[in-house]
C-alpha cells in the first residue's frame, strides 16, 4: 500500500495517507477532500539531472515543489 503526502486546500494542514485503489483520502484536521498530492521525499532524494542546485525543481529537503527554502526544514 502506498503512502502519499497531501497539503489540503482548505486549512493547509499537510499530511501522509496510505490509500487503497481509488480511495479518496480527507484532511484529518478539517475533513475537507481538496487536496494537492506532494512530491515524496523519499522519491526526491539523490541527484537528477532534471534538477539542478540553483535551486529550480523540488527542495532536496523536504521534497517540496516549490522550490528551497519553501518549508520549514530550510
């Protein structure tokens, strides 16, 4: 079963979930189902060539797509 990290729309509360199949996962802080599906850290870690260290692409951190610094483990 795989697990995804989600930030949910409505509160930004951010979030792991192990979903089954088409199971539509909620916030488990406000219950709301509009969520935006983060990149794994686990599966940003390593190098890319896709990525550079200027900074384009996702933190080599935390994983998230908004770049360096956009989290708090920066």
């Amino acid at each position: 079963m795989p697990i995804f990290e989600y930030i949910c729309q409505e509160c930004n509360h951010r979030f792991e979930a192990i979903v089954q199949g088409a199971t539509v996962p909620a916030c488990p802080s406000c219950k709301a189902t509009k969520l935006q599906k983060q990149w794994s850290a686990f599966a940003v870690g390593g190098t890319s060539p896709w990525v550079s260290s200027s900074g384009s692409g996702p933190c080599g951190t935390c994983g998230d797509p908004r770049g360096p610094g956009a989290c708090s483990m920066n």
